[in-house]
C-alpha cells in the first residue's frame, strides 16, 4: 500500500478494486482530486487522507472537468469558496482509501 500523503499534482494513481488510473489534479492536505476519464465521460474521486477514505462530493452545483472547477472543488472542501458552497466527501458512496499503484 502507497502512502496517500506522497501523492503530487501530475502522478497517476490506481485504487484497490479499481481497474483504471486516476490523475492527481489537485493537492491541498487532508484532500486530493483525482480524474479520468472512461469512454470519453470523466470521473473524479476526492481523497480525504486524514481520515483514510475517498468518494464523490456531496454538492452538485461543482465540476472537476477543468482546473477553474477543481480549484472551485477545493475551496469548498476547506470551507473557503467565494459563494460559500460546502462541499464533503459523500458518507454514501466513501470508500477507504488505499492506493496500490503510482506513476
């Protein structure tokens, strides 16, 4: 298992019981965000590495196709975005979190 706090922006990422590889887009600690893209739609994960566990966020009005919105996502998760959208990784859908592979 890959230490979650040496993931860096660029890096590609595989999670247990996944079968693709998610980009690192984004690194502010506790959280990472991570994208790909599968048959042209993209998917994201946030990564919440002081409490082990990743999954999808829980407000709908945020993307993560661009920079520009993964930078929105971010703030939100830190309880800092301009338009006070709170964003926390959906209890639902959380997975724990464990990398076993990086490049």
């Amino acid at each position: 298992m890959i230490d979650p706090k040496t993931v860096k922006v660029g890096q590609k990422i595989k999670f247990d019981n996944e079968n693709i590889w998610f980009e690192v887009r984004s690194v502010r600690h506790p959280y990472v965000i991570c994208c790909t893209k599968l048959f042209g739609r993209g998917y994201y994960t946030i990564l919440d590495i002081k409490n082990n566990i990743r999954g999808t966020g829980t407000s709908w009005g945020l993307g993560h196709d661009t920079d520009e919105q993964i930078a929105e996502s971010m703030l939100a998760l830190h309880g800092e975005h301009p338009d006070e959208i709170e964003q926390e990784i959906s209890r639902r859908n959380r997975v724990p979190l464990v990398i076993i592979q990086v490049k």
